[in-house]
C-alpha cells in the first residue's frame, strides 16, 4: 500500500531534496574570482554603453538635421532609462548569487 504524501512531500524531486534545496545549489557560483570580476566588469560596460550610446546617436542626428538639442534631450532620457533598468536587473542577480 502506498501512503499518501503531504504538500510538503509533494514538492520533493527524485532525490528526495525539496526544490528549494535544489534550486539554491543550482544558483551558488563556483567560478573563480577573475570570472566573476570580469562578468561584473562586462555588465558595467554593457550598462555604460546602453547609457551613453542613445545621447550620442541623438547628439548626431541633431547635427544632420540641424534641429534644436532635442534629440540628444529624448537620447540622453531613453538612454538613463535603460541603463537603470539595467542596474537593477543587474543588482537584483548579484543578490540572487549571495
């Protein structure tokens, strides 16, 4: 006769770990310190280029069209916007790796 299994038991996997347990050794980082220190280094730039890279294009199309600074104004607010939501995209899985 099998017996029935309570919700708690219900969650566990093959092994017979919860999914909590196994979902938390699926996110600890074995990399070595140079890894992840160029990993954080290459998301910085990422977010630095998202920041910058829209000012930049609208600082230039205000000179081609010879319009007033109001495309470097709508590149420089786009470009703010994605680079923090970078950031928190970026802060949010450091602290899911800790």
């Amino acid at each position: 006769m099998n017996p029935k299994r309570s919700d708690s038991q219900s969650n566990d996997n093959s092994e017979g770990l919860p999914q909590d347990a196994d979902r938390e050794q699926d996110r600890i980082d074995d990399r070595s310190a140079t890894a992840k220190g160029i990993d954080i280094a290459t998301r910085i730039t990422t977010m630095s280029i998202m920041m910058a890279l829209p000012a930049a294009i609208g600082y230039y199309a205000d000179l081609r069209l010879g319009t007033n600074p109001i495309f470097i104004i709508v590149g420089a607010v786009f470009g703010m916007a994605s680079g923090f939501w970078f950031l928190l995209k970026l802060v949010r899985t450091l602290n899911e790796n800790e």
